[in-house]
C-alpha cells in the first residue's frame, strides 16, 4: 500500500511510462539511476531498453524486498532516502537519471543534485516527474507569476525543458493534481559561485518579500544597496520576478565578494 508519508504515487500507465522511458535515449552504455522506482513499473521499461546499468534508491524498506523478487539481480537496489546516499553511486560518471519524484521532497531533489560537484561530468540527463505546480516553477522566466527561488536556482546550472503534463488518472493513489514530465540537461558553462547556499540565501531574500520592491532586499544584504544597485543598473523599484537569473548571479557574487 502506497505511503502518504513518502509521497508515494505510483504511475501505472503503459504508454506515459514508455514515452519517459523513451526521454532518456538510452544506450546500451549508459548507466541509469532511478530514484523512487516504487513497485517497479518504470524500472521494468529502462531495462527493456537495454542500459549497461540500473540503479534505484528505494527508501521503503518492503518495496525494496518487492524489488529484489521482482528483479533479481538485474538491478542494484540502495534502500535509503536519496537525499542522504548520493557517496553510494558518485563514482559513476554520465548518469541518466529518472525520478517520478514524490511531490513534498521533489525541489530538495533538484537542488542537492544542483549542488553536485562536476555536474556535467557527473550527470547527463534528468528525466523527472514533478508536481505540475513545481515543474510550472522550475521552467518559469521573469516577468511571470511562476517564476522564483527555484527557476532562478535551477537556470543557473541546467537547461530544462517540459515534455508534456499526466493526468491524475495515470496514477495510484490518484493525486488531485496534475503532473508533469521535465528533462533537464547539465549545462556546459555557468557562472562559478563559491556555495550554492549563498545563492539560496539571496533567492530566499528576494522571493520572501515578491511583491515588495527590489529596495527592500537589496538594503537587507548591503549596506551601500544604492552604489551597488547603480552598478549593476537596477532600478530599485522592481519586484524580485522582474529580475533575470543572469542578474541575481551578479548580485550573488558581489555578495560573496563582501562576505569573504
């Protein structure tokens, strides 16, 4: 029985599970990581497409023991929270990795892979399903409702794209919300930040007080926020969602800068 605790909702359509499957473009030397393979239906579909790998982190201790009678060795089963265990597969280089991630931990997910040192060498291909919701933000840019901590966080280091939205019914138990499919690809060069946490910290700023001026914000973090602000020529009256990822880089390494 599915677990309300760990989010579990787990996708049972034929098709939707092929076409995910299908995202990944997968070769028989790639090596794939699942995360909360569930009772099995995704990780039947990436088998069939021959990888040389698959790997799922399950954190359910009785779906982990499904797994193992369900695959044998076929598969390598980690039965911890993906969120604590990524020494346990950091040695492989260029993995694909898919996820129908559970909704309440999906954003923690994508920022602790974010985090990943050597994100191009490391990863090569996100195939996650996320609460609509989330994905609408995660794919967001400025000047819309969308857009916030976790678009400006995500753009900084990957290109993302939405393939396509699944109806509840797809599921069990049935959510009473859409989902929808995102690809995200590690982009080749992006801007060097000393900790990911200092951009967190300024998003989190920034996004805390959206429907405020970007004055406000800007006085939080620096003293001298006019000086600043007319160096990087912004107008302090715009609001947070205003501003481009490109920007709130900028800021971020003025504020590493002063915060040495």
């Amino acid at each position: 029985m599915p677990k309300k605790s760990l989010g579990q909702n787990f996708l049972n359509d034929d098709d939707t599970l092929n076409k995910i499957a299908d995202c990944g473009e997968i070769s028989n030397n790639d090596v794939i990581l699942e995360i909360g393979p569930g009772t099995g239906n995704l990780t039947k579909k990436l088998l069939d497409r021959n990888p040389k790998n698959v790997i799922v982190v399950e954190k359910d201790r009785g779906l982990t023991i499904l797994l193992k009678e369900k695959f044998g060795n076929k598969v390598h089963i980690i039965n911890d929270d993906i969120l604590d265990c990524y020494n346990k597969f950091s040695s492989y280089k260029q993995l694909k990795i898919f996820g129908n991630l559970p909704y309440n931990i999906s954003t923690q997910i994508l920022i602790s892979f974010i985090k990943v040192e050597q994100l191009k060498k490391k990863i090569k291909k996100f195939v996650f399903v996320f609460q609509k919701e989330v994905a609408d933000r995660i794919l967001a840019n400025e000047n819309s409702k969308e857009y916030g901590r976790i678009s400006v966080i995500t753009s900084w280091k990957m290109n993302s794209h939405k393939i396509f939205d699944i109806h509840p019914k797809f599921f069990f138990p049935r959510p009473k919300v859409w989902s929808t499919l995102v690809t995200l690809t590690p982009k080749s060069n992006f801007e060097d930040l000393n900790k990911v946490k200092n951009l967190e910290h300024i998003t989190n700023i920034f996004f805390n007080q959206r429907r405020k001026m970007i004055r406000r914000p800007m006085k939080q973090l620096f003293k001298n926020f006019e000086e600043i602000a007319k160096d990087l020529g912004l107008d302090l009256n715009l609001r947070p969602q205003n501003l481009s990822t490109k920007k709130y880089l900028e800021i971020c390494k003025i504020y590493e800068k002063l915060n040495q």
